[in-house]
C-alpha cells in the first residue's frame, strides 16, 4: 500500500539519503518501508510503500499510520529548516533587495543567518532558535500529512508556512539594517585610518593600559598622558559621547607610530580594541606579561 507521495520541485541535496535515514530506524522497529523514485516533468516524486499485512496486522492501522507520518514530519522539518531554509533566505534577499549586488547580498545573508540563531540575552549563537524553528515546522507538517497522502515540499513551504517564511524576512529586514551600520562603519574607520596616516606622528610609542575598567594612556616612560581638555569638555556637554570614544580620539590626535596594548583579557571593552585595531593598523601590539601588565609600576600624571 502507498501510504504517501512526496513531491519536490526545486532539488535539494541529501533529501533522499535524510528520508531513508528515518525509514531505516523504523526498519530497526519491523516497520519496513519502501521507497521508490520517480520524475514527473520539473518535479521529482517519492513514494512510500508499506506491505498490506504489515498495515493490517492487529488492527493496528491508524497506529502505524502516526508512527510513520511522525517519522516523515521529522525528516521534512529538517529538510526545510537545515536545507532549504538557506535557499529561502537568499531567495528573500533576491527578490525584495535585487539593487544589492551579489557581494553585498551575499554579507547580507550572513547577517540574516546570525540574527536567525542570535540569544540576545547570552550575546552568542544558540541553536535553541533553530529547533524552536524545526518544532513549529514539524507540527505544521504532522497537520497536513493527517488529512493528505500527497505533499509537495515548494508549495507546502509557500502556502502552509507563512508564519515561518515572515520570520525569515523579518532575519532578512533587519539584516538589511546590520549590514548598512556595518558599511557605515567601515567607512568611517576607513576615513579615520586615512586621517591618522596623513598625520604627523606626535609620539613613538602610546601605552594602552585596561586598568579595572578604565582605560589609560601611557607613553614610552609610564606616565600618564592627559586627555585632551577640549574633548573632555564636549564629553560633558554631550552625554552620548563616553570616555572610550575620548580615548580613541586622543590616539587619533597623537597618531603614535606605535601602540602597545596591555593588560586586555579578550572579554571587556571589545569595540574599543577593534576600533583600534582597524584605524591604527600595522601598528597594534598585544602585551600581557610586563611590568605595566603586573601594575607594579604606579600611574603618575605627566
């Protein structure tokens, strides 16, 4: 008996090794099943065959029946979410934003990628996303293949799955955003690389020194170098400027050929480091077993 067709239009790579990956643990339980291939005009077809005698065996049909469309539901969730879920994305990015070119939708689509599985709690990449994503998926599927025994994966995901494909655009809205703050980004350290190098160096060496929280600026003897006054006063004036943006525009006034960074764990002040790191390059050194690293030597003001 054929218990249900599966239909794909656009092919998708692995989708008949994952189905007999779910058919062979059920071989494991005596539940064989069958599965024949076949090409009808632009799609591809899988049919699934169960015996007869196995079916009715019992009188355990509709049993039967559950375990095997609960077996299916998984292997098409994770089809679509781990498969096709990629497609749909860059699908996305094509359609509504066709004015990016290729290299810029294709860091487009990392951002969206990243947002899709981002925990803004933990700050990091956490999979829950993805399996909260694959649940939803699954059930969707359980409900259909209840009432069909045909189900074709393009337009199931087209028509069935609006709720999930706006999730996917809404990755893809504010990856648009990310992107263009990036690019805005870059530019500006591009603009400030270009400043500093076009500058005349006012000293050899600053030392960068992460002391607790703060941050001090050090020269080649250990002595503090005062901040610019005049920075300092725009800071209190304009509440959204921090002391690490007066910190970073002091190095760019300086234009020091040389910077040594000391005392950075790799977790605090991160923008910091890689802003300049980016508009000082070539000249950044890391540093983490000297004397000012240890703090043996005290801060005295220049």
């Amino acid at each position: 008996m054929r218990l249900l067709s599966i239909g794909s239009i656009e092919p998708i790579e692995g989708f008949e090794d994952r189905l007999k990956l779910e058919f062979d643990l059920l071989k494991e339980e005596g539940f064989k099943v069958t599965l024949k291939k076949a090409c009808k005009g632009n799609a591809i077809y899988f049919y699934c065959y169960v015996e007869d005698e196995l079916l009715l065996k019992g009188n355990f049909y509709d049993e039967l029946r559950k375990v095997f469309f609960n077996c299916v539901a998984n292997a098409l969730s994770d089809i679509i979410v781990n498969y096709w879920e990629p497609r749909l994305i860059r699908r996305i990015i094509r359609e509504n934003y066709f004015y990016f070119n290729k290299a810029e939708q294709n860091k487009i689509y990392d951002f969206a990628q990243e947002i899709l599985n981002y925990n803004e709690l933990s700050g990091k990449k956490d999979l829950s996303h993805q399996i909260r994503r694959k649940t939803f998926v699954l059930h969707k599927i359980q409900e259909y293949l209840f009432s069909s025994n045909t189900i074709i994966l393009d337009g199931f995901v087209n028509f069935r799955l609006k709720k999930y494909l706006e999730q996917l655009e809404e990755s893809v809205d504010k990856a648009i955003d990310e992107y263009l703050m990036d690019k805005e980004y870059r530019e500006f350290i591009k603009l400030l690389r270009h400043f500093v190098d076009l500058q005349e160096p006012k000293r050899d060496l600053v030392n960068v020194v992460f002391h607790n929280t703060e941050i001090i600026l050090m020269d080649e003897n250990c002595k503090c170098i005062e901040k610019d006054s005049t920075l300092d006063l725009v800071a209190k004036e304009n509440p959204e400027v921090n002391m690490d943006d007066i910190i970073v525009s002091t190095l760019i006034n300086i234009a020091p050929r040389r910077i040594t960074i000391h005392g950075f764990s790799g977790k605090e002040k991160i923008e910091v480091v890689n802003a300049l790191y980016n508009i000082f390059e070539g000249r950044i050194n890391f540093c983490h077993h000297c004397d000012i690293c240890l703090k043996s030597k005290p801060f005295t003001t220049k």
